[in-house]
C-alpha cells in the first residue's frame, strides 16, 4: 500500500493506485481531504479532481515555510488556537508569507 507524503500530490497518486495521504493539510479542512480520498478510493475522479483543484493552494501555502509554523499561523487565524507560538529552532511564519496567505485560508 503506498499512501501520499505531500498533500499536493495526494489526488495523482491514488489515480494510479495510492490509498491516501498523511496530511497536513487535514489540519485545516478535514472533512474535504477525507471527502477527497474517499470519492478517490471510490473512484469518483471528476469529483475527486474538483476537490483537488479547490484544495491545491491551500496544500501549497502551508508549505510557504517550515512546517508546523503554517499549519500553526492558519489555525490562529481561523480561531482554533490561541497562538501560532512554535518551539526553537522553528520559529513562526514571517508576516509577509502570512499577508499571502490571508486569502487561502
């Protein structure tokens, strides 16, 4: 069974036979990364394409910097956590990658 490492990848992989993905995409939007391995998994492809495609900048922003500091900056955003606070060496995403990212997340 072979699962995707890279959200952005995730749909052409499970085209040619991948399983899913571990995701840090899911952080954000679960329920559309689950919906989107499932028609997959299905193979529901038109469907699972749209998703994709909606999901694409999303997956690509949260790898503006280091991970876990985007993932981090969007949940703050979106009220999920109080902070976007990372522990040394990381340190939180810079204030020009986030103004980016205010319209993908």
């Amino acid at each position: 069974m072979v699962v995707s490492g890279e959200d952005y990848i995730t749909f052409p992989l499970m085209c040619v036979g991948g399983k899913g993905v571990i995701s840090v995409t899911s952080n954000i939007v679960p329920a559309d990364m689950a919906k989107m391995c499932d028609l997959g998994l299905a193979g529901k492809w038109d469907e699972a394409r749209v998703l994709c495609y909606r999901l694409l900048p999303l997956c690509h922003a949260l790898f503006y910097e280091t991970n876990p500091a985007p993932v981090k900056a969007a949940l703050a955003m979106m009220g999920k956590i109080d902070s976007p606070e990372v522990r040394l060496p990381l340190v939180p995403m810079s204030e020009a990658n986030r103004e980016n990212c205010d319209e993908t997340w």
